[in-house]
C-alpha cells in the first residue's frame, strides 16, 4: 500500500477547527482532499425540531436530547453508509482516509484503509460528564458502544489528543496500544507567537462557554476572595454573558475576533480554567501560545497541557480555596509568573504546534503503509513456485 494522497472526513465543524492541522499536513501528501459529512434528513430543521422536542419530553432537558440525537445506532450507520458511498463515487479515491472524531465511519464495510484522531470517548463521558452520554435505554447504550468499538477496532490506526483516551481506549474498548498515538493538539495559530509578552495587569481570563462544566461558579467564588486580598485584580469572563454585574468582573460574552481574543491572552496575567470535564481544550494552548500561565484542574487531557509548576499550576481539589490561594500566590510573585510564561511558550514551540503534530501523524501513516509492503512481499517470497 503506497499512500500519496489523503482524504480527510467528519463533521464540517470538526474539519473547519482543525484546518492549521491539514495545512500542515498538505505538505506531506501529494494531495489533500476533504469530505464533510452531509446533513441526513432527519437533520432537517423540522424534522431536527420535532425530534429533538419529543426527546426533550422523554430524557427531561435539551441538553440530554441533544446527546441522545447525536448519539444513537441509526445515526452512527446512517453517517457511516452515506461516508463510505461519497467515497466510493469520488472520481481519484484516496488512498487513505483520515476520520475526524468518532460520530461515525468512514468505512461501513471496511472497504477503505482509515485513521481516526480523537479527543474523547463516550465511556470517558460517561463516567465524567454524563450529559455527554445519554441514552433512552441499556440497549441503546450497547448499541452505541459496539457500533463505537468496531470503528476503533477496524481502524488502521488510532491518533488520540491525551494518554487519558489511549488508556480508555485500551481499558474500555480493548484495544491494543501499539494501535494508539498520542499525538496532543494545538490552537488556533499556525505559528507560535514570537512577539512580546508582559504581566502586571492583575486580569485574570476565563473561559466560561460551558459555564458549569467549565467550573464556572468555583471560579466567581474563588474570584471574590482574590478581590479581597488583590482589590485592583480583574476578571473576564468570555464565551457566555452573565445574567449579572459584579464589581471586577468584565463579561463581554462571546468574543467573535480573532484579534480580540489574542490581545486578551496578551493582556492577562493569568487564565484559569478549573473544569470538572475538559477533553483538550484549545482554550488553553492559545493561552500558553501568548505565554499566559495557566491554572487547571487535574481531569482529563488538562495536566497533559499544563506542567505543574513548569508552565502552570495543576490543581488537586476543584474548590474555590485552593483555587483563589494559588491566583493570588500566583499573582504576587511576577518573576515564577515571568518563567512559567516562557516555558509555556517554549512547549508550544517544541511539542503542542500542528508542524510537529502533522510530522507524527504522517511518519506514522507511512510507516503502517511500509509495513503493509513488507508483509506482502514475505508473503509472496513464502508461496510455492
């Protein structure tokens, strides 16, 4: 199996999010193509609509239909029949396949050589965020599991963004670890930021999309202490607007601008982002792409991301003490601020920069397909004359 070219498939929001990674791949492959998934029918905004309220009343909120509507057998074979047709009718076919995120496959009769990368799994989800992993029934949940497990299993490859997904998909779906890469991730910047960073601000920056699962009242609780301590300190919530004013707290919601969010990084002493579930945040990269420190809790891929005490501060307990003692400790010592800064910058430079993600990931790719030769030449060295 010689491979020149590579297809890359899933979710067009999935695709759109990782475009710094094809760039850098693009240099790999003598051709780089893309495949988004395509609306079903169900997904249409009346039949999506109608659905998802019916949902709604069975599971009791929206965001519990919401996981139901993604995360069902029929949607997952759906997808994955409609995938593998769109692939077989292309007029130059790949010769290998990249599959962004598990909601389906790309190969329904294993027809075509694919990777997946990952970020998570629902077994993951399960036991940490269970909004993540709604089912109607025990059965539904089994058919989920398998129609995931197969697509792991049948995969040439598993590119996973923490050693927590390797290790969930060795434990939880059996599979074996020299079939996984733990490749990490990266922001959304193509080259790290080379210019100037300062501290002095007392801002602190948080990510508050997600506003519960992101930890978002232990970070206002633990805010307030620091206030008490560090009056002039500043907070900036983005990602959501709060349904009140605060002294200290500047909350301009969703931060369209590239630019905007940039100078915030740039602007702030530090980001914290104290979640009790967080795959992989990119949030946290740009972050130390600017040489902002970060202070995160210690679930998930999150501690894979901050070294503690190197270029940021991991920490053990999601309370609003341990979190506003070590804001302020932090805040107060500008020289550990100053060398935490450039150590996050110097892993973003060396490991968590899509350059160095697309050169694994490729290396691998070829390496499998080297493989592949190989054993067919034994093979043929091996039959009778």
């Amino acid at each position: 199996m010689e491979i020149k070219s590579l297809l890359v498939t899933g979710e067009s929001i999935f695709l759109e999010r990782h475009q710094f990674l094809f760039n850098a791949l693009s240099s790999h492959f003598s051709r780089l193509d893309f495949l988004p998934r395509q609306s079903e029918w169900y997904e249409a905004k009346l039949p999506r609509t109608v659905l998802k309220g019916l949902l709604t009343l069975r599971t009791g909120s929206l965001s519990q239909a919401n996981a139901v509507f993604q995360k069902n057998k029929t949607a997952f074979v759906l997808k994955s029949q409609q995938a593998e047709r769109r692939i077989q009718r292309l007029s130059k076919p790949p010769d290998f396949v990249l599959q962004i995120f598990g909601t389906y496959r790309p190969a329904w009769n294993n027809t075509i050589p694919y990777a997946m990368l990952l970020d998570y799994t629902t077994a993951l989800a399960e036991r940490n965020w269970s909004a993540w992993a709604t089912f109607l029934s025990d059965r539904s949940r089994q058919d989920w599991f398998e129609c995931e497990r197969l697509a792991y299993h049948r995969a040439t490859h598993i590119f996973s963004m923490s050693h927590v997904v390797k290790r969930s998909l060795i434990q939880d779906y059996g599979m074996p670890a020299d079939k996984i890469t733990v490749v990490g991730s990266s922001g959304d910047f193509q080259e790290p930021y080379a210019g100037e960073k300062t501290f002095g601000s007392r801002q602190i920056l948080f990510n508050g999309s997600d506003f519960e699962r992101k930890g978002g009242e232990i970070v206002l609780a633990a805010f307030r202490q620091v206030r008490r301590v560090i009056p002039e300190a500043k907070l900036v919530v983005v990602g959501k607007k709060l349904p009140f004013e605060e002294a200290g707290i500047v909350n301009p919601g969703h931060i369209a601008s590239r630019s905007d969010l940039h100078q915030l990084f740039l602007q702030s002493d530090l980001v914290v982002a104290p979640a009790y579930c967080d795959p992989f945040p990119t949030f946290l990269m740009e972050a130390m792409n600017y040489g902002t420190p970060c202070i995160v809790s210690d679930r998930d891929g999150m501690p894979e991301i901050v070294d503690h005490d190197i270029n940021g501060i991991v920490i053990d307990q999601i309370t609003p003490e341990q979190l506003a003692e070590v804001m302020i400790n932090t805040l107060n010592d500008p020289q550990k601020l100053t060398v935490m800064s450039q150590a996050a910058r110097h892993k973003m430079k060396t490991q968590l920069n899509w350059n160095t993600i697309a050169d694994q990931i490729a290396h691998t790719i070829f390496a499998m397909a080297e493989a592949d030769r190989s054993d067919r030449a034994s093979v043929r060295l091996r039959e009778p004359a």
